[in-house]
C-alpha cells in the first residue's frame, strides 16, 4: 500500500513519519483533554474511544512498515 491511499484510508497517516507522530500527538493530546474535561462524574463513550485507539495503531503500524523519515 502506498503512502497516498493509506492517508486516505486513515487521515492520520502525513507525508512522512514526522508528520504523522506529529498528527497521531496532537490527536492524542486533544483525547486527554477531553477525557480531563469530563472526568468528573460523566464518562466517555467507550466505542469512540477504541476507535480512535484503533485509527492510532493503524498509522502506528503503518510507520513501522514504511519508515520514511
């Protein structure tokens, strides 16, 4: 699969491996502070959450396999 189709399978996937750890921490940050913003006594839906734990690891996976720095 080449780097094209996979960003548009999975957005998170950039143009390089920079990019992508760059898009796949900004991501993450923005989940953390969701999950701070509503620790309170309100809870976030599970399904969402491992889906986006799913779309991580598959840009994850993906850089692993194509390394290109």
């Amino acid at each position: 699969m080449n780097r094209t189709l996979a960003h548009r399978l999975n957005p998170m996937i950039g143009n390089d491996t920079t990019e992508t750890l760059h898009n796949l921490t900004t991501l993450l940050h923005g989940h953390c502070m969701l999950i701070a913003d509503r620790s309170r006594g309100t809870t976030l839906d599970g399904e969402s959450t491992l889906y986006l734990l799913q779309a991580v690891s598959g840009a994850l996976s993906f850089e692993v396999d194509h390394p290109t720095v």
